[in-house]
C-alpha cells in the first residue's frame, strides 16, 4: 500500500498532531442494521481501553466524530446519545484514556446535512473549538468510507480499521490500515 508523504513515525517527534476516531466498529462493536440507543448496547471493542492512553500520548487532541442518524429517524433521542457518550467516556477514563470531545451529526443522510461525514461539518467545528488543530497533521481513523473521504477531504492521514480486503474496496482512500485501533496504537509505539 502507498504510504503518504507524512509518515505516523513524525508523531513522536511532533505533539501538534490530532486524531479523529469514528465511533462504531473503531471502538465499539457497530450494530449492523441498528444503532446504540443505550449504554447496555455499547461494547467496546477489544484493546480499546489499551489503545486510547497509548495514542494520547502521541496526539494532542482525540476527537470523536460520529454521524448518528438514529436521532433524526427517531429511534433515540440526544438525552440518550449523550448517556451512551457519557458511559464510552466513563470506561475509557478507567484505565487512563481521554477523549477531548465528541462531535455527532443527528440528521438524516437524505437531507444532506453539513455535519454529516463524508461532509466536514464536524472537523470544521472541532476547528472553531480548538483552533489550533491543523488538518494537516491530523488523521482520521474510521472503518468506512465516509469517515476515509472526511479526512481526504480536509487533508488528513486516513487509517482504515477494517480487514485487508475492505482495504481493496477503497484503495485511493487508503493511507494505512490496521485490523483493530489497538494495532494502530502498537504501529505507532515502535
């Protein structure tokens, strides 16, 4: 696969950097044709309570952007959104993980909405908050498409978490690929 001219190595040499997770199937298990309506739903993935306080010591700034369409469908309101947010952030802390923010779009995809990913109505925000985050020395770390376009388009480093072949899938979009954030955060001990 062909690495990008900023290689992940500069992060230990350069605290500037910001991550950007996506939220289901980076840390927690994704639901497939549902969605986490409560934290009874929300299981983290393996490694992730490792791989959080391992990759803060390299960025800056960890953020979540996560589109959430759930709440436009109706299926769950923003009450339990932010309880579901509140109890992922209760067990990342445990064993000394930080998320800096959490940042989600609760619109329908059929209206197109600015915060939607692909679109960059999250990272733009997060910039607005945090203006010292440079899209540059960002990357973003999803298991979609969409979460790999956000990042092209404002000029991240993207790493797919996915199985080599979904790698296949979206190669052009592809800077680097692990199976798991966990291996991601290893990558970049070395």
């Amino acid at each position: 696969m062909k690495k990008p001219n900023r290689s992940l190595n500069s992060l230990s040499s350069d605290p500037g950097w910001t991550l950007f997770l996506d939220r289901d199937g980076v840390i927690n298990q994704r639901i497939v044709g549902g969605y986490v309506t409560h934290s009874s739903d929300f299981v983290l993935l393996p490694g992730i309570t490792e791989a959080i306080p391992m990759l803060n010591r390299f960025f800056r700034y960890t953020m979540v952007v996560t589109n959430q369409q759930g709440i436009g469908k109706g299926i769950m309101s923003e009450k339990q959104l932010d309880e579901v947010h509140r109890f992922m952030l209760m067990e990342i802390e445990k064993d000394g993980g930080r998320i800096d923010h959490v940042y989600f779009c609760p619109h329908l995809e059929s209206v197109s909405p600015p915060c939607r990913k692909p679109r960059p109505g999250m990272a733009l925000l997060a910039r607005k908050e945090f203006p010292d985050i440079d899209f540059r020395r960002s990357v973003m770390a999803g298991d979609t498409k969409n979460d790999l376009l956000f990042g092209k388009r404002l000029g991240m480093v993207t790493v797919l978490i996915a199985p080599p072949s979904e790698a296949r899938k979206m190669a052009d979009l592809v800077d680097y690929r692990f199976d798991s954030l966990f291996d991601f955060a290893m990558a970049i001990q070395i």
